[in-house]
C-alpha cells in the first residue's frame, strides 16, 4: 500500500522534496485500514504535517479509501521508535465535521492531537548536547549534578552565557537525566517569567503559601533565566526563601542567566552571593569543530542529508550562537523543499543572505587582499605573491581565511589567487587561522576587527 502511496506522492512533487521528505519513511503495519508509517524524528514529521498534508492524504485515499487513516511513529533522539500520540485522522467524522471548510473536494480532513507538555522538554538531552571547548566544564557540571543531585558541591550550578548559547537545552537535559535514572524524583523547571507570574497570580489569589510549599517538595528546582527577577523584589524575597529552604534540605538548584552573576543587575546582593555558593559555569561561542558537530547532529536526527562543502560553508559563516546556526539549517531545508531544489553551495548563499547581513558577493577577494594587506601593514604585492616572511605568512593565511569564509571561490581558486598555491596550501591556512584563534586571543581580536570591516563593506 505504501509503495503505491509513493508511486501517487512521487507522481505529485519534484525529486528532490521526494528524496528528501519522503524516500526516508519506512510502512509500519497496516491494521483496520489504519497504516503506520515511521518518519526519522519530530521535526520531520512537523514537516511532513505542514507541507504535505494534502499530498498524503490524497495518496492514502486512492489506496484505503475515505475512512483510511494514516499514523506516525517517529523515531526519537534516543534511538528507540516509539508510538507518538500524533495521529492524522481521516474518519468520516471528521470529514463531516470539518465538511464546511473544505467545501469543494469532501474529502477527508485532518486532525493532529497532541499529549500536554511536560515542563521538560525530551529532546533536550544529553545524548544530542554536543560537547566542545565551547561548553565542557558547564556541560560536565550539569553532567555530575544530574548524577548526584544535591550531592556534589555544586549547589547552586549556575549556567550562564549569551543568548542560544545552549542553557535551556542543558538544564533540561540534567532534568530528563535525573528523571531517567532517579525516577523517584521530583523535578521541576520553571523559567523566571513563570515564577514571577505565577507568583502575581498567587498574590493576587491570596495563595502565597501554596505557591511557596510547591516549590518546597521538589528535589531538584530548575530556574531558567534568572535576569528576569531583575528588579522584581517581592518575587526576589519568596526566590530566597525558597532556595534557602531547598539548599538546607540538600536539594539540587539548577539556574541560568544571560550574564555572570556579578554582572546581574537589580538582584539583591544576598541573592547574588548565594549564588556564588556552589558553581558558576559558562557557555561561550561555539567554536567551527562544534558548530559543524551541531549541524551533523541536526541532520541525523532529522534525516536529511547536506553536502561537505555546503555544512562547512554554513558552520564558518553562522558563528554567533546555535540556535541561529539551527535556524539558518531549518530555512535552508525548507528553501530547498518549497523551490523544489537541491540544497547546494549556491543555494546556501543565498538563502543567508536574508538571514545573516554578514555576507554579500561584494566581498571579493580583491577587498579582503587588501584590507587585510592594510590592517597588517604589509604590502598587497607581497600578500599575493610567494614570500615566505612570517608576518606575510600569517596575513596571507587570514587573507585566505577570509576569502573561504566569505567569496564563493573554490580552493583552487583562492589558491591561485594567492600567488597559484595549490587547494591543499589553503585548507592548511584555515586551519592555522582557526587554531590560533583559539589559542591566541589578541590574534582573535583581530580576525573579529577585520570581520567587522568586511561586515560594513557588505552592509
Ligand atoms: P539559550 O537557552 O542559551 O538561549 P537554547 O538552550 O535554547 O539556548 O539553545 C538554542 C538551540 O541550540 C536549541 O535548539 C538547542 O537544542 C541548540 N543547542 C544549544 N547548544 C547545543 C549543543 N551543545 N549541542 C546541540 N544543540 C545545542
Ligand atoms: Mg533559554
């Protein structure tokens, strides 16, 4: 049955969206003209939902008629296929009920149902944080906290780290770990503007000692965000209440926050230097290693395949924090499936070019040649041609550097514009650049300086 399905979908929309959307789901069973097919994680099926629908519920009809119904079973990150409660449904029920707005065909429609939300999110886990120079001493303090939680010495951990930067994703993952392996546990996750609200309402509702004693039965509080109590004094007080009682009875609290504690402005002082009793871990930047990590792991769990060049072209250019690198992955993916095109180096391009303003094709090599001839003060003749001096060496490989990063050049191309090195003399000169990146923070400084002025000539 699914094969013909296919055959219909096939028939219906161009090949790449078929390889990409569809030649990945393996038929289940069908059972009582219900069919169940397994997609490769949760986003594809939300794909497959918003896009598709239509598509599938004709090809469903020509092979189980009207009252056929189609089921997902989507494979979660941990690798075990389970059954979600996402069902499309095409009951003649339904059709009768949603007969008005779909006038014209009378065909059958359909209703997508969910489970309410645990306050924990299950695909923030462990498994799929992946770990860099970017993240270690947070993501393994999380780690021995989930494992002992109120045990360690790091009561409070406190998270912290510019915006996307992986906070919420960590915290929920010691949450789902704790919960994984210590069932008996009680955990809870709230992000501050919860707490604040919820504490309005209960002080609106005269219920402030019901608010108080619910968070006093937790194991492990998990507060997300705690910038949010800035100024808020009253919500402050019931906080330190509430986190001197936990701390004493050894129970685990977990916070995150957008800067150092230090730094936390409109946080009473008594707040902030409780906080500093436990461990103060941050997240930075990802660096390239970790953001072409990321977007491997995305892709497995969604099931999609980008080519190499594509993957590095994306991890150089998306470099201030992941959830932009995952947003630019997820235009990108949808790009390619509504224009009904394979996701190529020009097409990468292009689509960042609406999201990042970093990067325009006016950035030619001729203009990185020189402003980086000019920002290292050395002559551009001598960037371009083959001496061996060292403070040339290294302005040439930033030069080079650049021109991956930002021009739609090959290798061999840049090479050749480099005095005709051959393609290998610039993979090493990315490297190079980007190991003295991370070594060398004042080298840092620079390549950020010059960024910047390649950022106005593109603006
Ligand atoms: P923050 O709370 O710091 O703003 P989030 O935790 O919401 O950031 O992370 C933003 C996105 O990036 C999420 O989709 C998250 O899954 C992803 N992400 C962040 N860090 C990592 C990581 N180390 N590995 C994989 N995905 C990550
Ligand atoms: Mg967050």
């Amino acid at each position: 049955v699914w094969n013909n399905c296919l055959q219909y979908i096939k028939a219906n929309i161009g090949e790449q969206s078929f390889t990409t959307w569809f030649a990945p789901i393996q038929p289940v069973k069908l059972e009582n003209n219900v069919l169940t097919i397994q997609v490769p994680s949760q986003f594809f099926y939300e794909w497959l939902e918003e896009h598709y629908v239509h598509l599938l519920r004709k090809a469903i009809d020509t092979q189980l008629g009207p009252n056929g119904r189609l089921e997902y079973s989507v494979i979660m990150d941990k690798g075990n296929a389970h059954q979600t409660p996402y069902m499309v449904n095409y009951s003649a029920n339904n059709r009768a009920q949603y007969g008005q707005q779909m006038p014209t065909n009378g065909q059958a429609v359909v209703e997508t149902k969910r489970v309410p939300d645990a306050q924990l999110n299950p695909n923030y886990v462990f498994e799929n944080y992946i770990e860099g120079d970017c993240n270690r001493l947070a993501r393994s303090a999380g780690h021995a906290v989930a494992k002992k939680p109120g045990i360690t010495s790091f009561n409070p951990l406190m998270i912290y780290g510019g915006v996307g930067l992986g906070k919420t994703h960590l915290v929920h993952a010691i949450g789902n770990e704790i919960k994984q392996n210590l069932p008996d546990k009680y955990v809870l996750y709230i992000s501050s503007e919860n707490f604040v609200n919820q504490f309005i309402e209960a002080v609106q509702n005269n219920k402030t000692q019901d608010f108080t004693a619910q968070f006093l039965q937790v194991d492990l509080l998990i507060i997300d965000d705690v910038q949010f109590l800035s100024g808020k004094e009253k919500t402050q007080e019931v906080f330190f209440h509430i986190f001197n009682q936990l701390h004493q009875a050894n129970k685990q609290i977990v916070m995150t926050s957008d800067c150092p504690p230090r730094e936390l402005k409109g946080l009473q002082e008594r707040l902030l230097s409780r906080f500093k009793w436990g461990l103060t871990a941050d997240l930075q930047q990802p660096d390239f290693e970790t953001r072409i990590a990321i977007i491997h792991k995305k892709m497995k769990a969604d099931g999609i395949y980008i080519a190499d060049n594509v993957i590095e072209y994306l991890a150089y250019t998306v470099d201030t924090n992941i959830r932009e690198l995952e947003g630019v992955l997820i235009s990108l993916i949808g790009h390619a499936t509504l224009t009904r095109r394979e996701i190529d180096l020009e097409l990468a391009k292009q689509v960042l070019k609406n999201i990042v303003h970093d990067i325009e094709s006016e950035v030619g090599i001729d203009f990185i040649q020189k402003t980086v001839a000019d920002y290292f003060r050395v002559s551009l003749d001598d960037l371009k041609d083959k001496t061996r001096k060292k403070e040339i060496v290294i302005a040439r490989q930033v030069a080079m550097f650049f021109a991956k990063a930002y021009t739609n050049h090959s290798l061999k191309s840049i090479g050749y514009h480099f005095g005709g090195r051959d393609h290998s003399t610039v993979i090493h000169a990315v490297q190079s650049v980007e190991d003295m990146m991370d070594t060398d923070n004042k080298f840092k400084t620079s390549i950020d300086e010059l960024k910047k002025k390649m950022k106005i000539k593109a603006s």
